[in-house]
C-alpha cells in the first residue's frame, strides 16, 4: 500500500521527534534477548503533548487507508509501549464523530483487585475485531503475545499498525500468525542523512 501521510508535514515532524527524543546509538539488549548498538525508545516521545497529536492524526488516516479493505470496532495493543499511541488514537477517533474504544493488555496479570489482563475492554463487545498498535516491531513476538491475549478473551485481530518497523523478521513472523502488518516508520527512516 502506498501510504498517503508519508512524507507530509505531520510525518516528518513526527520523525524529527522520534529521532531527537527516542532514538540513541548505543548497545542494547532487546527485549527478544539479541544486542544492538540502537535503540528506539518511542515512549520518551509518544507521551509528548505534540507527539500525542502528530500519532493521532497519522494513525487515523492510516486506518482509514486499511479500512478501504477491512473495518475495527476497537484499538488494542501491549503495555507500556502501546498506550499512548491507543490514547492518541481513540481521542482522534473520536474528535472525528467515531468511537474507537482502546484496550491495553497488560504484560503481567495483575495479582489482586480484578486480576485482570485487559484493561478497557468492557465497552467492547465479544467477537469485535481489534486493531493492534505496537510501538516498535523487531521480532513481533510481543504483538503475538498482545493479539493471543487478545484473542484468548474473544476478540478477532489480524492488522497491526506500528510507529516503526526495526525490520528484523518482525514482519513475517506476525504474517505467520496471520497478522498483516503497517508501519508509518522503518529503520532506514532513522538512519539516512536527510
Ligand atoms: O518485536 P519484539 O522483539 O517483541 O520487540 C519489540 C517490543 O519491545 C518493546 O517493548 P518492551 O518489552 O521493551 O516493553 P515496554 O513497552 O514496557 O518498555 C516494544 O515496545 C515492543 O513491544
Ligand atoms: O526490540 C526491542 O526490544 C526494542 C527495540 C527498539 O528499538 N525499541 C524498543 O522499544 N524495543
């Protein structure tokens, strides 16, 4: 799909933000376990006031494109990574006269009070269909483990939108659990001179 909000205002301001508050050179054990000398931690940016605006509106004509081929009744995605991009999302939604309530998994069950996994998932009904956001893609696995929970509690997901694609098998190993992936960022979007 060739993404309308690429390369527009909104997009690269977004990225001059990514690459000033999120993105540092340096080793790194990643959450799969391997190393890297770069990590991209969005969340020193995605709680930003501004960053919050620039994810909502990208993210909300992202999902119109998908929607031209399939439509959500909810926005889902893991903790903490995804949470602000969920806010972000479901007030954009909503500004624009359409309810797209957010549920967060949570990484651990939570041992008293509900002991619940999911959190904001009582205005959704079953069998809905979930979109996921994820912050940063590189193995998938935690996407998989946020759509398996998701699933597990009856909802349906099979689209992923993320902020950046680290492009390291991420992609294919969501497609091999039947999850089609859109990233309004990749890694050569951090790294060539521009
Ligand atoms: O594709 P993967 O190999 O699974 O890696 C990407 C995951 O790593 C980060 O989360 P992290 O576990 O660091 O948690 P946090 O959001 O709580 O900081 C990021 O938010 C993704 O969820
Ligand atoms: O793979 C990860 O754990 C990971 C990579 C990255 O660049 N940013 C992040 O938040 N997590």
């Amino acid at each position: 799909m060739d993404y309308n909000m690429k390369n527009t205002d909104k997009w690269h301001r977004l990225l001059s933000l990514l690459k000033t508050f999120a993105y540092e050179k340096r080793e790194v054990t990643l959450a799969s376990g391997q190393k890297s000398n770069f990590y991209i931690n969005c969340k020193q940016a995605s709680f930003m006031g501004e960053s919050h605006y620039l994810i909502g509106e990208l993210f909300y004509s992202l999902l119109s494109q998908v929607e031209k081929e399939n439509s959500f009744q909810a926005c889902g995605g893991m903790a903490l990574g995804a949470a602000p991009l969920l806010s972000a999302l479901s007030l954009t939604c909503f500004l624009n006269k359409r309810e797209l309530p957010a549920i967060i998994v949570r990484k651990d069950i939570k041992e008293h009070g509900t002991k619940a996994t999911l959190e904001g998932e009582k205005p959704v009904a079953k069998n809905s269909k979930v979109l996921l956001l994820e912050d940063v893609i590189t193995t998938g696995t935690s996407t998989i483990k946020a759509a398996n929970a998701l699933q597990k509690n009856g909802f349906i997901v099979d689209t992923v939108l993320a902020l950046v694609d680290r492009k390291a098998g991420g992609q294919e190993n969501l497609a091999k659990n039947g999850l089609k992936l859109y990233s309004l960022y990749n890694l050569e979007d951090f790294t060539c001179v521009k």
